[in-house]
C-alpha cells in the first residue's frame, strides 16, 4: 500500500490557475472549527467533520472553482434532510447535495464560515 498524500503535498504539485484562491479557501475551511480535518478525496482538497467528509472542492480546469456540500461518503436518506442556506448561493444538485461557485474565497469570507459552520451543524 502506497503512502497517503496529504494536502499540502497534492496542493505543491498542483497546476492551477487559481492555486491561490484554493490556498485561501483551505485556510478559511480549515479555520471554522478545530474539529475540522482535511483530506484528498475526489482529486481535490476534502474537508470533514467528525470524520466524515462534508465538504469537497471541486477544481475544474481554467477559472472555475466549487465547493460541493454533500453528508458524506455513504448515500443517506433525504427525505426528512432541510438546510437553510444564510448565504442564497447554493445550487442544490439534489435534496442534500449543493454547490457553490467561489469568486472570491478573502472577499467572501464572513459567508463562507456562515455557510460552513451551518453545513457542518446540519449534518452532523
């Protein structure tokens, strides 16, 4: 079994045209909560709550970048699952699963820890 990459190794070698923006979005998902842990999971930076992922970056090439709030690995029920979005910017890609588009992750800051302390708290 080879070794794990950790997501300061995936992020050194990757191309990106908005590495920064990733750097920046990492640091402020990271600094929501000091239960907060990371991993590489969908060849992108994966953050998780109470060990399970719940919050995924997606890095399309170019310009674009997105955060995929999902209640992890394992399919769940939806039928009884609300969330109330404090920011408006999520595209529901289905009852439990959202997207959001990052423009600019230090400008957007105070709505990125809302969304993400919200999300972490809903699906727990």
């Amino acid at each position: 079994m080879g070794k794990s990459q950790t997501v300061e190794e995936f992020l050194s070698a990757l191309s990106h045209r908005r590495i920064d923006d990733i750097r920046a979005l990492r640091r402020i998902l990271l600094g929501v909560d000091p239960g907060v842990s990371e991993r590489i999971k969908w060849n992108a930076p994966s953050f998780c709550w109470a060990g399970d992922d719940r919050i995924t970056m997606r890095l399309h090439p170019g310009d674009r970048l997105e955060l995929i709030l999902h209640r992890g690995v394992k399919t769940k029920d939806a039928s009884t699952f609300r969330f109330v979005d404090p920011t408006g910017r999520i595209e529901w890609a289905a009852p439990d699963r959202g997207v959001v588009r990052i423009n600019d992750p230090e400008a957007d800051i105070e709505e990125l820890v809302a969304l993400a302390k919200a999300w972490f708290a809903a699906t727990a």
